[in-house]
C-alpha cells in the first residue's frame, strides 16, 4: 500500500522512493543542460549556496525539487570537498528534522523512521509525568542508536525503561533518525562515482569549488572563558580584519547576552577597518531591539553556526548546543590539565 504523497517525497528526498522515481524518468546529467530544466538549476543552485537550507523552502513542484536535490547530490561530488559533503548532509538532514518533527500524519512518520532506523519500533501513547511518549524500541537498539550522544539526556539511565523498551517522545527518536539521514545522505555522496559535469553546468561545481574553506582551529588555542566561536572573531576583530555580516550579528547577539553595553560592543568594532560608527550603531541597537521592528535578536545556536562555517569546536565545548552555555568550569579543567601535563 502506497503510504508516501509526492510532498513526502519532496520533505524528505533521500527516500529510496526518490530514487526509484527519479530513475523512472530516465534522465542523463546531460538532459539538464536544455532550458526545459531552467528551474531544476535555479533551485539546485540555491540548495548548493545556502549554508542553511530554510525549511520553508519546499514548495515547488515535486519534479524540480527531487531534480534538484539529485543534481546537487552530483555537483558536490564533483566538487570532490569531503568538507562540503559533510555540511550538505548535515544541512539536508536538519532540514528533515524540523519535517519530521511537524509531520502531522503518524503514518508517513513511522514508516519513515522505520526506513531510517531499521529497527523495530513500537508505537505508544502513554503520559509518564507531563511528558508524552510515542515510541517504544529495544534497549540494545535504543543503545547502539544513542552512543554517539553524549549529553546525559541520552543514557539509558536517565530513559524510562520498561520490559525491555525505551520509551522515547516523539523529538528524541527524531533526533536519532537526524544521524540517519545525515549519515546516508554523507554517504551516497561519498560513495558514488565522480560525475563528468557538462561544460554548462561546470559553473555549479565552481559555486561549490569556491566556498570558503573549513575554519581549522587556530593553533596554541588557548581557553578562555568565552567559546572558541566567539574568540576566533574577538582575535579577529583585534587583529584589524573585517568580520563578514553574520559574525558581526552573532558576536553583537552574543556581547549583549553577556551584558556588554551598545557602546562597548561599539568601541571593539572601532578595530575593524570598514568600521563607521553610524552604521555601526544604527545594526547594533537594532539588534538589541531598540531600533526597526524592536525585535530583540537570540544568539545563534551551535547548529547554525556550524552551518555558517563559524563553529571551531575544540573538546572544551563539551557537546553543547548553544555557545551560551558555554562552561567556564570545563575550560579550566582543561587549562589546568594542558598546564601539569
Ligand atoms: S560547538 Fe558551539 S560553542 Fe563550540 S565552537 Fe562550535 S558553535 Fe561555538
């Protein structure tokens, strides 16, 4: 029986029901170079730019959307950057989550995290406390699935455990067929055969080619009670460099956290060498919320930022999601350690 819609398909492309649909259209890479495939590219080109893919993105037509996400499959391995692999998987794979997580027929989301997970899952419907639990799997499942987690959210320990099944709510086995999906995304791209682009299309490898590369984390890092997301754009900004327009926003939405005033954050972007207090002023109030809309603007999480290629994550970040709970504590144990060993 038939469960998937088209719109399923198009959520959630990295369905074998994609493939088998997409190879019943029996097309070749070099189909794509005729106009008729004008929108294909056009949206391909936007799944290969956006460093984060905006969930609300979806609603072309099923055939330009599965088209476009096979034919950036293939230009990325093209460009042959493992780096890029890794982030269009992790970008794709966000981007099912937040379907997964609205999917509103349970059907469609059991069968898919089924496909994922392989395993077999129970549905339930029990409240335990105030939290209401959807899914039940077996501990050693439950265990092989959650050991790359290493917030103690995810020890069994701190599951309900009863006659040999993990209850889980509805986000948390999301959350386990996250990996999933980002895993078989990772891995149909680097398994597959390094594609010969058509001359026209060359210039989307290029698009790939030519995104900046990975932030390595700068050597003789030395802890400090700030993140290294947020130090690697403070030793920026010392060294007199411009910060492009998303670190500008993330270290102001971070400063003003931390209960920096608007004047301060202003005098350390004096540094820079584009630096006009005007404009400078004008973005940071309104980001804090006094100017525009006065909307006050959170700090990004650590998700985002990765996706923005501004996470420089090093161990002391101790698997948080958010540099705002970024801990002291740990960054001193770890300082200590480096200087007695
Ligand atoms: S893991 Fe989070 S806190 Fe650590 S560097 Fe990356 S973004 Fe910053």
């Amino acid at each position: 029986m038939q469960i998937l819609g088209e719109e399923d398909l198009v959520k959630y492309p990295f369905l074998e029901e994609t493939k088998e649909y997409i190879a019943k259209l029996g097309l070749t890479l070099n189909d794509f170079v005729s106009n008729e495939f004008e929108k294909v590219i056009r949206r391909c080109e936007l799944r290969l730019m956006s460093s984060r893919y905006p969930p609300e993105l979806y609603t072309l037509d099923k055939d330009t959307d599965l088209l476009s996400f096979i034919l950036a499959l293939i230009i990325i391995k093209a460009s042959q950057r493992e780096d890029v692999f890794t982030r269009f998987a992790f970008n794709e794979a966000n981007r099912a989550e937040h379907f997964l997580k609205t999917e509103e027929n349970k059907r469609v989301l059991t069968y898919i995290l089924k496909r994922l997970l392989n395993i077999n899952i129970l549905e339930v419907d029990d409240f335990i406390g105030n939290s209401h639990y959807e899914y039940a799997i077996h501990v050693k499942d439950y265990i092989k699935l959650s050991s790359s987690l290493k917030s103690i959210h995810w020890k069994i320990v701190n599951k309900i455990v009863y006659n040999g099944l993990v209850y889980l709510k509805r986000r948390e086995i999301i959350r386990l067929a996250r990996d999933k999906i980002y895993q078989e995304i990772y891995k149909r791209i680097k398994d597959a055969p390094t594609p010969v682009v058509p001359q026209n299309l060359q210039y989307l490898v290029d698009i790939v080619k030519n995104r900046p590369l990975p932030k390595r984390l700068a050597k003789n890092l030395v802890p400090t009670v700030d993140p290294p997301c947020v130090t690697q754009i403070l030793d920026k900004i010392k060294a007199g460099k411009n910060l492009s327009h998303y670190e500008r926003f993330f270290i102001t939405t971070f400063l003003l956290k931390r209960g920096k005033t608007i004047d301060e954050i202003i005098s350390l972007f004096s540094f820079s060498p584009d630096f006009n207090e005007k404009i400078a002023r004008y973005q940071v109030e309104h980001i804090a919320g006094l100017r525009g809309g006065r909307k006050q603007y959170n700090v990004p999480d650590c998700k985002t930022l990765f996706s923005q290629s501004l996470c420089y994550k090093n161990e002391s970040c101790d698997n948080i999601s958010h540099p705002l709970n970024y801990k002291l504590k740990k960054v001193e144990k770890l300082w200590r350690e480096e200087k007695t060993s």
